[in-house]
C-alpha cells in the first residue's frame, strides 16, 4: 500500500545530517546553546517531538543521552528504520546512534514516567500564511503528523517535569504560544527562534 511517507526517509547516514554532523558549528550551534550544552556540562535530553530525529542526532553527536518521542506510529516506523540502518553502518555515526533511544506514545502521558533534565518541544506549526511554497519533506511530514493542536498541554506538561529547562523550537517571526508563561530567555537563529524556559 503505497502512501505518502513513501517519499520520506530519515537518512542519519549521509545527506544534510552526515554534513551537519562532519562540518556543523559544535556546542557554539543555537540548539546545543538551548539545552544548556557548556563546556564540562552535557544535559541529557528528552525531544518530546521527534520527527525526523534531527535536532536528537545533533545532540547525541555531541555527547547528549538523547530520548525521543514520537506519537505518529508512522514516523517512529521511520525513525526505527533510520536508527537501525545508521546502527549497522558502524563507525561514529553508530556510535551516536548508541545514545539515542526512541520510545512510541504521546508525550504528554510519558514525560510524567521519565524525570527528564531537559525537554525539546518542536511542534508542527500551522503553515506560514506567506510562504507559497512549504519544503517537500515538511509537506510529508504534516501530512503524516498533522498539526499539532495540543502544543500548550504538551508545554504545561513539559514544564511541569523537566528539572532544568524547556526549550520550544519555534519560527523566529512567529508570536509566542499563547495560554504558557514567558520565557526565561530566547536564543535566536537564522529562521528559528528557541525560546528557553528555566525550571526549579
């Protein structure tokens, strides 16, 4: 039965991740600066909304323990499918591999059971009205996962467990979530902006 997901691969090995993860910026990257990566300081991770398993790679080739959650049983199909090819291609991407561990369910009811130190939230965002043309693979991506509508419960939630931090992957032009406090801080990138709320 031939679907959409089809045309979507989650490709740890070579293409944009293997290039990120061979020439990318290190800790000095918006991402690993949101989760609280400094020298001598290596949070572990849990990204509540997994999706490809980017932003995770990233973190785990850095040294993070990374946990991700993917509601979709799609994706986490997907996901599986990547995590175990990158696994048998051995060598440092396996061993990055190694520090990830994916989990199927809605993050909401898992992040209670799992103490997490540090919480990534990237929601599917509804499509930017003024931009004509969505990249491909998020178009894929939303059509596996839709929209997230339950993004400020998961917020509550996240900010309710996490002992250190939560951080929102969010468009850098896009208003704030509304219905969840402010941010502690915001570390801007080129188009994403990570809001960062500090807990205990």
């Amino acid at each position: 039965m031939g679907s959409d997901s089809d045309n979507l691969i989650v490709d740890f090995v070579g293409g944009a991740v293997a290039h990120r993860f061979r020439f990318g910026g290190g800790r000095g990257q918006a991402l690993p600066k949101a989760v609280g990566m400094k020298s001598g300081k290596t949070p572990s991770v849990v990204d509540a909304t997994a999706g490809l398993g980017r932003d995770a790679f990233l973190l785990a080739s850095l040294g993070a323990q990374v946990m991700l959650i993917e509601r979709s049983e799609e994706m986490h199909r997907l996901l599986a499918d990547g995590m175990e090819r990158a696994r048998n291609a051995g060598g440092e991407v396996a061993e990055v591999i190694a520090r990830m561990t994916l989990l199927h369910g809605d993050a909401k009811d898992l992040l209670p059971t799992l103490s997490p130190e540090v919480v990534l939230v990237d929601p599917m965002h509804p499509p930017r009205k003024n931009s004509a043309l969505v990249k491909k693979e998020m178009r894929l991506i939303r059509e596996i996962v839709g929209t997230d509508q339950d993004a400020v419960e998961l917020m509550r939630v996240a900010l309710e467990c996490a002992s250190n931090r939560v951080v929102l992957k969010w468009p850098q032009k896009a208003d704030p979530i509304s219905g969840i406090r402010a941010p502690s801080h915001q570390i801007t990138g080129k188009s994403t902006r990570y809001d960062v709320f500090m807990c205990g």
